[in-house]
C-alpha cells in the first residue's frame, strides 16, 4: 500500500523536499513507515528521528492523518494514509 | 487595579472596540508584566505588539551586540546601532513608540542561574529564544512558579504557538522531552515568519491577560508559509514529564 509522508522543521530542510511517497506491506505501522523514510537519507536525517537504539525520537512529533499520535502506541496504517514527522524547533 | 487614564483611553481607543476587552481589559492589561526571553526575529515583534497593546510593564533579556545578519528579521534593531548591544536598541524603539510603558531591560540571555528570579516577577512569559536550553529553563521556571508560558518558535518557513499553563497544559518537557540532535543557534529565516509566530503569541497573551481566555492551551498551532497551511494540534501531557509529571 502506498503512504505519504510530510516532512516538516529540519527533515524537510534536510531532504529538500516537502514529501515522500513510500510502499510498504499490509499491517505496516507507523514506525515501519518512518524507520524506512529514514533509511533513504543521511545521518543527520536519521539521528532527528531515530535515537542510537533505532526507537522513535521523543523530540519528534509524529501525526497519523493529521492527529498527533502516541508513538508506543504503533497504530497501522491504510492505503492512501497520511503520515507527518514534525520536529523540534526553537527559531527565534 | 490603576485605572485608565484619558490619554490611554485616547490611544487604545480602537482596540477598545473589541467585544469582550474594553476598558476593564485594558485596564488589565496596563496593570500586567511579561518577560520576553531575546528580542530578535521573534521575541522582537512580539515586544513592540505588547507595547502597542498598552502592557503596563515589559522585562527583556538579550544578550550580545547587534550584527549585519540580524536586520533581515530585527524589528527592533536598526542599522546604525551595528556592533553596539542589541538590548539598549529594543529598548529605545520600544520607549519611542510607547513613552508610557515601563521597562526592565537585562543585558544576558536566560539561564537557570537568572530564570527563577526573572519569571517570578512577572505575570507571564512568552519564550522566543533560539536554543533549547534557555527555553527549557523557562518552561522549569514557569513550571515552578506557575507562571503561563507561550511558547512560540519558528524554523525556515515553519512555526508553531503554543499557550503553557503549569497544572492545566502540558509543559514544554512534555512536548519535548529532550533537545533535537543537531538544533543550531542559527536557522534559515525570513524576517515575516517569526513575526506571524509573534502576531499569534500576543494575542494568546493579551487574551489571556485581559481576560478574554485563551485558545491555544494545551494545543499547539503549527502553520507553513511554503504551503500556506494551518494546523491546530491536541497536546497530551506526559504523567513521567520530568518538569510536571507526577513521579
């Protein structure tokens, strides 16, 4: 199923880009999805995302359709779903 | 409370339009204080709109001299005043545009070592710094004297508000538990992104200040100049927060 993914704050920048269009299998989870978005970039990418131990970020705020999700919780996704990764700023 | 007198009366006659303000929120408004952490690209706005307003009293803490790269988004800077201390140029502008207005202008940044004092002395804050650290120092200030907080910050063409009030709201802690790897001092900025984070953050203050109540407590209002969008996102609190948390 195919799942797009927003990047906002620091990973858009990094990426140059505003999105991602993945596929990935049936029951995926929201962090199957994020562990491969992060997969496709470099380490300054990754270390936004994913600590040394490969586990979501608490600094990183990650949406499910628009609505902030528990990110122990690894809700799966659908076709079509859309997936946010909202990072940490402090620009003042 | 002091009350009003005709020439605020006169001055603020427009906003005194607004329905639910008025005189008696006007009247809060003067008698209010507000710490405002920097005032560059975003603490500098959000100071003038405050002044603009009629806060009765505004406590500012800038640290360093003012350089070329500043003015893209330094409202209260100005082009003669490069190489000389930022602050004293926020306060000049700020005293030339409200004569009114009383001033406490410290010439550092927030630290744990000045936070406690500085937000106990006041009746809110509004956090525009550009490293995690100070703002982290607020948010434990503000946690312990429970003080409101917003929370405004911005990157590229990027930013987001948010009301703290300790108790009620989540605290920053529990929105960001740890500083993001990789966060710099400096960040790709137009001048007109920070000020539409301060626009927001002003007005959550004024509301809440004067008694209108506020919007964003507890939610975080995310918006992106790129694509022009607007989100407004639920906030939870962390029950392990290690600033508000019950363990």
């Amino acid at each position: 199923m195919r799942i797009t993914v927003h990047l906002l704050g620091q990973l858009r920048h990094l990426a140059a880009r505003d999105s991602v269009s993945i596929e990935v299998g049936e029951g995926a989870t929201v962090r199957d999805v994020v562990m491969q978005v992060a997969a496709g970039y470099d380490e300054a990418f990754r270390a936004i995302v994913l600590d040394a131990q490969g586990a979501l970020r608490p600094s990183l705020m990650v949406l499910h359709n628009d609505i902030p999700i528990d990110k122990a919780s690894a809700p799966r996704l659908r076709e079509g779903d859309q997936v946010t990764l909202l990072t940490a700023i402090a620009g003042g | 409370m002091i009350p009003l007198t005709d020439e605020e009366k006169a001055v603020y006659e427009w906003q005194l339009w607004v329905r639910g303000f008025g005189e008696d929120g006007q009247t809060r408004l003067k008698n209010a204080s507000a710490l405002v952490s920097r005032v560059g690209g975003l603490g500098g706005p959000v100071a003038l709109e405050l002044a603009a307003a009629g806060i009765g009293r505004l406590v500012l803490a800038h640290g360093g001299d003012l350089r070329p790269s500043d003015l893209n988004r330094q409202v209260l800077m100005t082009h003669d005043w490069i190489g000389k201390p930022r602050i004293e140029s926020a306060v000049q502008r700020l005293k030339a545009f409200n004569p009114r207005l009383e001033i406490e202008a410290l010439p550092e940044n927030i630290s744990d070592a000045n936070a406690d004092a500085l937000v106990a002395g006041v009746d809110i804050v509004f956090d525009c710094a550009p490293l995690f650290q100070e703002r982290f120092a607020m948010n434990r200030a503000c946690v312990a004297h429970r003080k409101p907080l917003v929370d405004a910050a911005m990157f590229e063409m990027e930013g987001q508000v948010t009301l703290i009030i300790p108790g009620e709201t989540p605290c920053l802690a529990c929105i960001y538990p740890e500083s993001p790897p990789g966060w710099k001092r400096q960040f790709p900025v137009f001048g007109a992104v920070p000020c539409l984070a301060a626009a927001i953050a002003v007005m959550e203050g004024i509301k809440l200040l004067s008694g209108m109540g506020p919007s964003l407590a507890g939610k975080m209002l995310y918006y992106d100049t790129r694509t022009m969008r607007m989100r407004t996102l639920p906030l939870a609190r962390r029950r392990d927060c290690a600033v508000c948390g019950e363990t």
